[in-house]
C-alpha cells in the first residue's frame, strides 16, 4: 500500500450527548444539557468535582460526578488547573462517559450530529484503506459511517465484507460501534465506491 491509497477521517461530533433524568424542580423526567462549566469543592485536602448539567424547561441544575473525594495529591496540577478553567477539551471528554452517565441517568442520548474531516487523496491501486479516528465514543456504528463515506447501501456493504472485499483491522463485526483508528481496507477495484 502507497501512501496515496489512503484516505483519512476524523469524526467530530456537533454537541454534547444529553440526559434524561428526574428533575427535582419540574417533578418529573425531563432532558438535561451540558453547562460546559465543572463545580470543584475541595475541604481540607479532599476534592469533589461535577459536571454541571441544567435541565430544558426549569434551568434547574444535576451535578455530574466526576471525582468524589479525592485527595488533592492524587490530582496532577494540570489537570486541577483544567477543572478550574472549565477547559473545553476536558469537559467534552467527561460529557462523553457514556457508562458513567447510563449509571446515573434514565437516558443518554447517544443520536449526536457530527461531520467528518477527511483527507482524501486520489487512490493509485485498486486497493483502498480508510483511516477512522475518533475521539469520543457516542455509539455510531461502522456500517453505517462506511456507508456514508462510500455512498453505498448497508446490504451492498454487508455483501462486500462477505466476499472478503472489506477486511476490518482490528477484526471485528461491522456492526459494533467505531472504535478510534479503526483501518477499513477495500479490496479490489474501489475507485467507483468513492464519492
């Protein structure tokens, strides 16, 4: 494989999953989102740390553990400086556990938008290797991302992998979820799946 065979995608999602939960206001269950704003309470040398979430109707707020009773020697100074400074980057990444949440929560929505940053060079081999990375993990399947990028019907993708003309690395089903660095090979002439 040249390095021309390749086609990379970075799957970016659009928002925050949100929740489903009880709110203590409304008195029933209602959708949560994502402040993007972490409460930190430290007592002595202990830390607690939430992720704030406010509910669609009221505004009232469910705090999100992160750490619970930590000792602040445990916690690096970068990171206590990130949940301090409400970073981006690790409010997505908690905002993103969805096992953590699913245990503390009636619903996680998991339908999120997203876009694909490719990077799409012209292939030179009538072998094709996609390169699928993503960050955080919301439940989008492999067979249906592979069917977005080479405009092909599920069925027309499950008779490809049936004819061993898409190998999965690492094997897996392609119907479980997109796992990062996933590498899908196309085998055989590809040039008329790409879009």
């Amino acid at each position: 494989m040249s390095f021309k065979d390749l086609l990379t995608y970075e799957i970016i999602p659009q928002e925050l999953p949100k929740v489903i939960r009880n709110c203590s206001k409304c008195k029933r269950l209602t959708e949560f989102y994502c402040s993007k704003k972490f409460r930190v309470n430290s007592n002595q040398k202990m830390v607690d740390i939430w992720l704030i979430y406010n509910c669609t109707h009221c505004e009232g707020t469910w705090n999100f553990p992160v750490l619970s009773r930590v000792h602040v020697n445990k916690i690096s100074s970068e990171r206590y400086s990130q949940f301090m400074n409400n970073d981006q980057e690790t409010i997505w990444h908690y905002a993103f556990q969805f096992n953590h949440l699913r245990k503390l929560c009636n619903e996680v929505n998991t339908n999120i938008r997203y876009k694909l940053r490719e990077e799409r060079l012209e292939p030179n081999s009538n072998n094709l290797t996609i390169r699928i990375y993503c960050k955080y993990d919301f439940g989008l399947r492999i067979d249906k991302l592979l069917a977005e990028i080479l405009g092909i019907s599920r069925p027309n993708l499950k008779k490809l992998q049936l004819e061993g003309m898409l190998i999965l690395n690492p094997d897996i089903n392609i119907k479980k979820k997109i796992i990062d660095d996933l590498q899908v090979t196309v085998v055989g002439n590809c040039k008329n799946l790409i879009l």
